[in-house]
C-alpha cells in the first residue's frame, strides 16, 4: 500500500504506540530515557529530539508551503513587479496618446448612425403599417 506519510516505512508492529497522541508517546519516551544509566540520557535525548525536529519539520511542509518556497515566490513577484512596473498605466498612457475614443464613438456614429436609425425606421414601416384604400 502506497502512502505519503514519510514515517510510514520506518514503523515497527512490535512496538507499541500511543496512537496519536504526540504528548504521550513524548512523556513515554522521557520516562524511558530517565531510567537509563545517566551516561547515556543525554545521548538517548539528542536522538530523540532530532527525530521530534525533522518530524516537525515535515509536518509543517506537508501542511503548506515551506520558507524557502515562500521566499522565491517573494523574489519572483518583486522581480515582475521591477520589469512590468506601472504597466496598467502605460497601457492607459499609450492609449490617451493613440485612441481618443470619444473621436471613435463620434465618428462611427457620424458614418452609422443615420443608416441604423433609415433602416429601422423602414423595418417598422414595412411591417406594422396597413393602408386601407375605401373606393366609394
């Protein structure tokens, strides 16, 4: 069975566990070591406390996005920014200096405008108006 728990390989069913509980497997793991010849405690904690920093570690990777991957989006987006600048403006620039839409609007509706209106104006003619011719 594949699994993304990095600790899932290293297990051992000879052991016990304290099922999920971190505190208790931790207090255990203390008691354990207290009761070891006193030369070698510290060495038992510094193996312990090496594995609770990596397996912290790898918690707070697995749950989001690591420093390092934080920091170079960092530099990506301040790089983006710096070579785009005030791009949204000089677009708005360009477009002031080379479309005076007003002038566009008026212009199509100069050339338009009349045409639109004759051919609507004929369309409604040609389809709601009767004449009734009365001979006497």
């Amino acid at each position: 069975m594949s699994t993304n728990n990095p600790f899932a390989k290293h297990t051992n069913n000879m052991f016990a566990s304290r099922g999920c509980d971190i505190d208790a497997a931790l207090s255990y793991a203390n008691e354990v070591i207290t009761a070891m010849p006193t030369e070698v405690q510290s060495h038992a904690m510094t193996a312990l406390m090496v594995v609770i920093n990596t397996a912290a570690n790898a918690f707070a990777q697995a749950t989001g996005p690591s420093p390092e991957k934080l920091a170079v989006e960092a530099l990506i987006r301040e790089a983006v920014a710096r070579e785009l600048g005030d791009f949204d403006q000089r677009i708005r620039n360009w477009m002031d200096d080379n479309i005076d839409i007003d002038d566009a609007i008026q212009s199509w509706m100069n050339t338009n405008l009349e045409d639109e209106v004759t051919s609507a104006v004929q369309d409604v003619i040609r389809n709601s108006v009767t004449v009734n011719i009365d001979i006497i």
